[in-house]
C-alpha cells in the first residue's frame, strides 16, 4: 500500500480502490478504518470471520471501535500496523470481499479530516 498522507498522529494509504485510515493513540495502540469505493468494509470483513483469521493465522487480536464518527473499525497494537494491512489486503483478495451496498460510505472531506 502506498502512503497518500499523514498528518499529526493519523496515516492514509490507498491501494487502487482500497483504502486504510491509521490513527495512532495512547498506550501503544492504533485504530484503524478501511474501505472499498469509499464504503466501510469492517462489519463486511467482521462477517467474514477476519478477527478470527487474524488470530488464527499471525496470532493478532482485534478489538472493534466505534469512536470516530460511529463508523467501525478496529483497534490493534501499533507494532502490528504493516502486517494487519497487508492481511486486509490478502483476505479481501482471497475471499472476494466485496463492501455491503448499505455500509457507510465516507466523504472524501470526512475521510481526511
């Protein structure tokens, strides 16, 4: 994934139309949001079992957010930030995922704000 931006405390990345949000916060931790064509695909990824993937296969745990703007997104320890992304990219790629057409979609002003 390529870094669009950053500023203070919060990344970009984009990958053709797939992008990710890192903030980086308190105690060693990260939230992160990603979507597909602007649309949320956390609750698209949680139903596809992808903190249980995460756990099974590099042992990284997953706590669901909800703190920006309601929108999910999931919180990670901040050591874990390159390989989480490029686990969201592999198992969208290897599940065919999709973003729900009823997800959130971001406004590109919301998105970097």
């Amino acid at each position: 994934m390529i870094e669009e931006k950053q500023n203070q405390n919060t990344r970009w990345y984009v990958d053709d139309n797939l992008r990710i949000r890192i903030q980086e916060i308190e105690d060693g931790k990260a939230k992160l949001w990603m979507t597909i064509d602007k649309l949320n695909i956390c609750f698209t990824l949680i139903m596809y079992d992808f903190m249980d993937w995460c756990e099974r296969e590099i042992s990284i745990n997953l706590e669901i957010d909800k703190s920006w703007n309601n929108h999910r997104g999931f919180i990670i320890d901040r050591k874990d930030q390159v390989i989480i992304m490029s686990e969201i990219k592999r198992f969208i790629n290897e599940f065919n995922v999709k973003p729900n057409e009823n997800a959130d979609q971001f406004s590109d002003a919301e998105w970097y704000a």
